[in-house]
C-alpha cells in the first residue's frame, strides 16, 4: 500500500493545500488533521503553538506517512524546525514556497504579506523573503478576523466582504505590486481579497506553491505515488466534525470521511 502524505492544519485553512495536491498529484493519497477545536492559532504563544503542532504530529506518525507537511503559517513559523529534527521522513512547511514565489513574481521589489498576528510577529516571511533578496521591501500585516470567518463557514457571506475592506484599508496604502496570502485560510476569501485590492496587485497563495514543492521533493526521492489506483483520503478534525465537514465539502467538491478526535489538552495550557 502506498504511503500518505500527512497535511496538518489549525483548522480548514490547510485544505486549501490538500485541494492542490489532489490536482496537482491525483494519485497521491492524504491524511489530513484540523485542530479546529483550538482555531485560531494566530494569537496563541509560539511555544503553544509548538506543542499543539507536535501532538498532532504524533497523532499522524501511527500513519506512517512519506511526508509531513504543515499546512499553517503559524505553525510553521513555530514548529517546523522542531518537527525536522524529530522525524527522517520530509517535514515541508509553507512559508518559503510562498516567499519563492513572490519574489519571481514582483516586478517592483514591494511586496505584501498578510496573515496571521503570531506569523506576522515572527517575521518569518520578512525573513525568508530578504534571505533570498536583501534588497526586496516587505509590507506586513495582521488580519485577525480572517480566520475565524472561515472556520465559522462566513467566506462568502456579505460580512466577509465588509471585513476584509476594512483589515486591509493599511495594505491598499503601501507600494506594493504582489500580496502574500500568509495564512492557508486566505485564498478562502481570495476572490474578496482581489476585489479590495485591485486588479494591479498580484496574490500569491502559499498553498499552490507548497503544492508544487511537495511534487518536487517526491520526485526527487522517488516517492511519487504510482499505479491507476484511486486514492481514498482520510481527514480527521478535534472539533465541530459537522462544520468541518461542511466546509470541507464545500472547498473540496467530494463526499468525505470526518473522524472527530477528542483531545485531552495539558493542563498547564
């Protein structure tokens, strides 16, 4: 049997990244986990965020998945060097894949990052974005409502549209000629994000890239999936299974299998 791809997430915003591996690679199968029950991440402690990141890893490794990928900005930023050195199989986070692609997509140098208040107080963007470019100027931004719209199911509500004009009347007043989507949830509000922003700047999802450098990274280990067999996906979340899944549905247009897990969260949090 072929090994899974395991995709962790602070909720639903990850599957915006499972979305994209199913396109880009249909044979590959994937175990995906939501920690709805603790969404948001945004605001937590980064070393919150670190241990909830490990549970759930630990969670994922009875699988034995060929690969982790952490499909949270804030986790990422966090916990995936953490997460690298504990496991031998390929730990992929989505914060350089969506820096890479910015930089060959600006033509100006002035970039923009929106996302989450602990990804954004990381800096991890900025950094990774200069560690490529020193020259490049970064635009960053918190946008804190985001996320719970898009874990309650509000994406396309007439809310959504109000709130994302006025979280992102700071970033219309920068220079900027592209936009990262720092936080998987985003591209959920992307066709909001593009009306407030205009036609002239350029967004750029993590969870596309993060997609391709899964493909690379498996092909250059000679893991891709092969064969005619159609993979059976498996997806398990610690909160509300109904909202999830309905959600999930929604993103990803196939009836799915939702296992709630419980989790008994250390009492010193």
């Amino acid at each position: 049997m072929e090994q899974a791809i395991a995709v962790l997430d602070s909720g639903v915003g990850g599957l915006t990244v499972a979305k994209e591996v199913m396109r880009q690679l249909p044979r590959e199968k994937i175990i995906y986990f939501g920690d709805s029950a603790r969404a948001p991440y945004g605001p937590r402690s980064s070393q919150e965020v670190a241990l909830f990141t490990e549970q759930i890893v630990d969670y994922l490794v009875q699988y034995n998945p060929k690969m982790i990928v952490i499909a949270c900005n804030t986790a990422t930023a966090a916990a995936l060097n953490i997460i690298k050195a504990k496991l031998d199989v390929p730990v992929i986070g989505v914060i350089h894949p969506g820096a890479r692609a910015a930089i060959s997509t600006t033509k100006t140098g002035k970039i923009g990052v929106i996302g989450t208040i602990g990804t954004i107080i990381s800096d991890a963007y900025s950094i990774a974005l200069k560690e490529i470019n020193p020259a490049i100027e970064v635009y960053s931004q918190a946008c804190p409502a985001f996320v719970p719209l898009v874990e309650k199911g509000l994406s396309d509500s007439r809310q959504a549209l109000k709130i994302v004009e006025e979280s992102l009347v700071q970033m219309q007043g920068n220079p900027i000629d592209c936009l990262i989507l720092g936080c998987t949830h985003y591209p959920f509000l992307k066709s909001k994000i593009k009306q407030v922003m205009g036609a002239k700047v350029t967004l750029i999802s993590s969870a596309d890239e993060t997609a391709r450098e899964i493909s690379v990274v498996l092909h250059q280990k000679g893991q891709l999936a092969s064969g005619d067999h159609i993979p059976v996906h498996q997806f398990f979340c610690s909160g509300d299974a109904e909202l999830f899944k309905k959600i999930a549905i929604s993103w990803l247009g196939d009836q799915i299998k939702i296992t709630p897990v419980v989790w008994q969260v250390p009492e010193c949090l």
